[in-house]
C-alpha cells in the first residue's frame, strides 16, 4: 500500500470512527435508559464478582453513552482535542461493557469490539485530519 493509500484509508478509519461512537454511545445512552427505567429486564448472573445493581449500571451507561456520543460529533468536525478525549472515553465505555458481560454478554461484547477499532482507528489516523 502506497503512503497516500494508506492516510486515505486512515482517514476514512477516523471518519468511520468518529461515527461508530456517535453510534455506540447512543446504543450505551439507550442501554442505560432501559436498565434504569426497567432493570429486571437484564438477567443477574448470582456468582459474578462484579456483581452492581443494573440501576447502578444503567446510569453509568446512560452518561457515558451521552459524552461518548458527543465526543463522536466532535471528532468528526476534526477538533484536535477530541482525539484524546475520544481515545480515553472509548477505553471507558469498553471498560464499562467488561463489567456489563453478565448482564448481557453478546452485546457487551459487540460493542468492545467497536470501542476497540475505535481506538485503532484514531491512533492510526493522521493528525491533523480535514474530512
């Protein structure tokens, strides 16, 4: 892959990016809506270690799903300091779902893997992006 080739394909990652959090924070802002307002939707594993109240849970995923999701926007207008911030944020969020695997494992895990290629994504783009 030639030098241009890959800052495209690094910069359509960031863009891809940038969207994908706008995504799985409102997945997370929705996720956390449901397990505060129903929380006996969400099956309790009895011998977890990180055992916590789903409400609890819910308004963790709740906030950070908004700030992830917000962080998003403005990593997509290629503001330079939204990719620290989105860096750090998508690392909570991924941390936020491990301790969510009990209550619904499939989906935590699916949006690990999404926080990870959003990781990847910013740290692999060039500075300085103008989409």
């Amino acid at each position: 892959m030639t030098s241009d080739t890959s800052k495209a394909v690094a910069r359509s990652g960031m863009v891809l990016a940038a969207f994908l959090m706008m995504l799985a924070g409102a997945f997370q802002f929705f996720q956390g809506i449901s397990a505060v307002v129903k929380d006996d939707i969400y099956l309790n594993a009895p011998n977890y270690i990180y055992k916590f109240d789903t409400t609890t849970w819910g308004w963790i995923h709740l906030i950070l799903g908004a700030i992830v999701a917000i962080s998003g926007f403005f990593l997509y207008q290629g503001k330079d300091w939204a990719r620290g911030v989105a860096i750090v944020l998508a690392g909570l969020a991924a941390l936020s779902q491990f301790f969510f695997i009990p209550y619904y494992p499939l989906w935590a895990i699916l949006i690990i893997a999404l926080d990870i290629f959003i990781i990847w994504a910013i740290v692999k783009a060039p500075a300085g992006n103008n989409f």
